[in-house]
C-alpha cells in the first residue's frame, strides 16, 4: 500500500506520517504537497528509509522531461509519474537510465470516464485508450503503468509480470468515492492483479489514521494469499 499524503502543509504531512509510524512504508507526494514545500520533505522521508512515489504527472517537450527526471533521479525517489504519451514516455525512460528511478505511465486518469473523454475529443472508450497506451509504454520499455483497478485484470493478462501495476481509485467498502469515477476495493484490486494500490482519503480523513491503514495492509494482505503464485 501506497499512502497519499494529501496534505496542504509540511506540517500536516510530518505529523501524519509520525502518527502512522512504521504501519506504512511507502508514501505518494504529489502537487498538493510539492507546491507547499513537500519536495525537501520527500527527500527526507527518502533518506530515513521510506520510499517515496512523487506523483509529478509530467508532460512536456522532451527535452525538459529528460532533464526532469534526471535531477529527479537523483533525489532518492522511488516511483515517478509521466503521462502516457509517447514522446514522453521515452524522454522518461532516457532521463532514467542508469538510475534506481521507475517510471510509471499514467494511462488514462481515473476521474475520468467515457464522456469525459469524448469532452477532451478522444474517440476511444476508456478501456480503448487505457489498451492503446499500455501497448505503448510496453513497446516503450516502461518499467510501469498507473491505471485504475477496473482495467488492472485486461492489463495484467497483457503484460504479464513484466510490468509494474499500480492502482490508485481505491477504497474500502462503504468509503466516499470522492471524485474517482473507476474505483475498486483494495482486496478486489489486488485479485485485479494490482501491485501497489494507493489509497489517501480513506486514510488521510480518517479519525485513527493508523487503524485505517492497519485495516487496508490486512486485506491486501489476505487478498494476496488467496492470488496464485
């Protein structure tokens, strides 16, 4: 499990990572958090042990996403998100190389359905682009995808294990969907095939932050058990 610290303030952040104490390991920082001064606390958290996915979503010539991710690379992450467009993707994947750094591919965001992206001017369904985009982060040599569990079961079938599967647009049952569109529970989305399931307002908004994730870890881990090997 992927915690999202989705929080307005460094301080925020400190004090619920210091009540969640060791029940988590791996933390999502993403604009909310970098654009209140999150970056220098993601490298802290990296250099006390924790592995940090820093949720960037870049999307930019290629040039300056292969200088990005190179100073990124350097920092001490763990996971980066791109989105999955071809050229940047493989400007990714350049300013990567040599590193410890994976880059994950956002294929289509799961606030998103259907009308939506008949708004944006796509023709394809969701499931259509999502399918399109991992054929091409595949050709591409992604080390992984971000997707939402509903697609995780087609994808996992096509790439097999060659591929990291990360699923945000989880939540336990009987949690607010909030503004996620294609949502699943994390032990529905492990048996999806998911290898990392970030969850943030189920924990994040809970009243006993800790016991809620403790919760989540166990049905992941339960869910794992009942996967084949």
């Amino acid at each position: 499990m992927i915690c999202g610290l989705d929080v307005d303030s460094v301080a925020k952040a400190e004090a619920l990572v210091t009540r969640l104490g060791d029940s988590v390991t791996f933390y999502k920082i993403g604009y909310q958090l970098v654009f209140n001064g999150g970056l220098p606390f993601a490298q802290d958290l990296a250099r006390s042990g924790k592995k940090i996915f820093l949720d960037m979503k870049l999307h930019d010539i290629g040039n300056t996403v292969t200088k990005a991710v190179e100073a990124i690379a350097g920092m001490g992450m763990t996971f980066l998100t791109v989105h999955a467009f071809p050229q940047t993707m493989r400007a990714a994947v350049e300013g990567a190389r040599g590193s410890d750094l994976k880059i994950l591919a956002v294929t289509v965001m799961t606030s998103y359905d259907d009308a939506d992206l008949a708004e944006a001017g796509y023709r394809q369904s969701v499931s259509e682009l999502v399918a399109q985009r991992v054929a091409q982060a595949m050709s591409i040599g992604v080390p992984g995808l971000i997707l939402s569990p509903e697609e995780a079961v087609s994808t996992r079938n096509k790439v097999g294990d060659s591929m990291l599967l990360v699923t945000p647009g989880v939540r336990p049952a009987g949690s607010d969907s909030g503004d996620q569109k294609r949502v699943m529970t994390p032990g529905d989305a492990i048996r999806a095939g998911a290898d990392h399931l970030v969850v943030a307002r189920p924990i994040v908004a809970a009243p006993d932050p800790k016991a809620a994730a403790e919760a989540i870890q166990a049905e992941i881990a339960a869910a794992a058990e009942s996967v084949p090997v």
